[in-house]
C-alpha cells in the first residue's frame, strides 16, 4: 500500500480563503490522486492542489496553514491533527521549503507594470478626456479670473525686464476698432480683452477667460492691418474652442481639474506652473487648423480677405531660418501649408473692401509702445 492510499477516506474540515475575498469559506479536505481536494459542505469540488506544489506558510502551534504554489494568494488551514500528521508524511519536505524562502519577483514586476500602464492611461487619455469635458463647465467669471492671473505672469516670461502693456492713445484706440469689427462675428462665451505687450517676439497667445496677448515684434512684422488681424482672428477662434482652458485644466492635473472647476484659482505659484506648461505643451495641430479655418470664416463674415494672412504664413516660413524672435510662431504646423490652406478659403481675393483700419490707424497701432 502507497502513502496515500492508506488515507483514502480520511477527511477533515478546514478553513479556506481564496485571496480576492477576506470571507473565509468552510470546506472539506481529502486527498485525491497526488492532489489535496477541497469541497464546500455540500460537496462541491472547489480546487485541486497539487501535493508537489503544496508551500507551508507556518502557521505554528498545532494547525497547518498551506497554499498552492508560490505564485498564489489562496490559502487553507487545517486543525484536524490527523489530517495535518498526514500531510507532513506525504509531503515530507513541506516545513523545509516555506513559502516566503522564494521570492515574488514576478508579481512584483507585473503589478509594477500595471502601475505604470495605468499612470500612462491617466495622464495622456483619462486626463486630457476629463479636461475637455470640464472646460465647457467652468463658469466664466472664473475662466476670466484665471486668464488674469496668467497675463501677469506670462508677460513676466517673456519680458526682458519689468513687463509692460503698451496701453492709451490712438494705438490703444486702434486696436479696440480691430478687435471689436472681429469680435461682433466670433460668437465668443464671453468678452475679448486684447493688450499688446512690449516685446519684440513675433508671436500672439490667447490665454484662458478670452485674453489674447500680441506683441509688439508681430504688430511691427505684419505688412498690413489685415494680415494682424487675421492673426488675431486666429487667436481668438482659439477662444471661441476654449483651447487654452482645456489646455490649462490637462496641465493642472486631477487635483487642480477640481479647484479649476470650482473657481479657486489664487495660487501664484499654481499660475506660473500652468502658464509655463501652457507655453510648453502648445496646442495640437487639429486645434491649430481648426483656429485657421475658424480665423478665414471669420475674416470671409466681415469681408476681409485671407490672403494677408497667408503671406504672413510665409513670412514665417522665410523667416525661419533665421532664428531669434521668430522661432515660436514658426515651430506651429508648417507655415506653407497653412497659407495654402488659408488661401484656399479666401472668398474676397482681390475684390474691393472695406479695410479694417484706416492707414492713420495702422500707423498708431504698430507705434503703440514707442
């Protein structure tokens, strides 16, 4: 007779948890043919354990607390001292070989893995979905609050010194006529608060709440008062897709979304981090071209041409190379096939129209920081 043969009818009760549940279930154990069999009360077979693969987690006294194999969180205990003297005789080197002598290192690695995989799904897919879900949310007093404390510290990254506005005058007149002949066809969730600041980059932002920055060096290389507008046009269909809020809520994390969405927005500390990742991070190409074409509609509404903006695209094209104050606007998507697109779009080409400033007015706006 076999070692186990002689414990053919042998059974006893034991306790067993299957590692997903803190429940225990109370089962009964007997052996089966090179395995440990365990079956609920009513007989019911639960799980087949292998005698080979059988690890002793050391329970003490006189119980046997045993699990599958190294790999599983399920565990049985048993109290029954017959039961327990025939385990130890059929599995001589059970006490020898316990559980923790070898290391989980796979199961470590996996849920490791796992973290770093759900980390990625947070940030660059459940994040900017959140996000784009939320800008629509947030009431806009508090876009319009959150914009402020942008513009401060935004100037402040590209000034060489103390940053400054150029404000008043007839430039500042100006540019209120500019902005209000394009601003009456925008459609925009709520008002637009355009500022120049004194800086000789050649670039425009638009900021949360409906500010919009130009600067100084984009007033001075635009040809024509068009050509500044269609820029303008530009940043404000930007705006009207509330891209720089979506932009802002992906780059302040789960944490900032809430207090975003609720109107707390006063840590300057939080403001030069957002506005530094929303200078980094830039808007995806479909954001830009969706700007573009939103820029010639608008351009076609107030019958301006598109052409002076496609020149400016090409401008930039040519001036690319160059480095200095245009490598901003010149990292966008490729400048040729936006003015191409731009062209494409243009409904007033060549015929007459109603400029949008007068020459006396252009001349003031592209002075209005000297």
């Amino acid at each position: 007779m076999t070692a186990l043969a002689q414990y053919d009818l042998l059974e006893a009760p034991g306790r067993y948890f299957d590692g997903r549940s803190a429940a225990p279930v109370e089962v009964i154990v007997k052996f089966g043919d090179a395995s440990l069999i365990l079956m609920r009360m009513d007989e019911t077979p639960i799980a087949h354990w292998s005698l080979s693969g059988l690890r002793d987690l050391g329970g003490g006294g006189g119980a046997l607390s045993l699990t599958p194999d190294d790999e599983s969180d399920e565990r049985l205990t048993i109290s029954d001292p017959d039961m327990v003297a025939a385990i130890r005789k059929v599995c001589p080197d059970l006490a020898a070989r316990p559980r923790t002598a070898r290391p989980r290192w796979r199961r470590a690695l996996l849920w490791g893995a796992a973290a770093l995989v759900s980390v990625w799904l947070i940030v660059f897919h459940l994040a900017p979905a959140l996000a784009d879900r939320l800008a629509a949310l947030i009431p806009p007093e508090a876009e319009a609050a959150m914009g402020e404390e942008m513009v401060d510290q935004f100037a402040r990254l590209f000034a060489s010194g103390p940053p400054r506005f150029c404000e008043g005058g007839a430039g500042a007149a100006a540019l209120t006529r500019m902005t209000a002949r394009l601003e009456r066809g925008a459609g925009a969730h709520l008002p637009l608060k355009v500022r120049v600041l004194d800086a000789p980059m050649v670039n425009a932002f638009a900021l949360p709440g409906g500010r919009i920055i130009l600067f100084r060096g984009l007033l001075r290389a635009a040809e024509s008062p068009e050509a500044a507008a269609g820029v303008l046009a530009h940043e404000i269909g930007h705006v009207v897709a509330r891209d720089p809020t979506r932009l802002a809520l992906r780059s302040a994390g789960s944490a900032g979304l809430i207090g975003l969405l609720l109107g707390d927005f006063t840590g300057a500390t939080a403001t030069v981090a957002l506005t530094e990742a929303l200078l980094r991070s830039g808007y995806q190409r479909e954001a830009e071209a969706a700007a573009d074409a939103f820029a010639t509609r608008l351009l076609a509404a107030e019958g301006l041409p598109a052409a002076p903006l496609a020149g400016f695209f090409l401008k930039l094209r040519e001036k690319a190379g160059e480095g200095g104050v245009f490598n901003h606007l010149s990292s966008h998507p490729d400048p040729a096939a936006r003015a191409a697109a731009v062209g494409a779009e243009d409904v007033v080409g060549d015929a007459p129209f109603e400029p949008i400033l007068s020459d006396q007015d252009w001349v003031a706006l592209r002075n209005i920081c000297r």
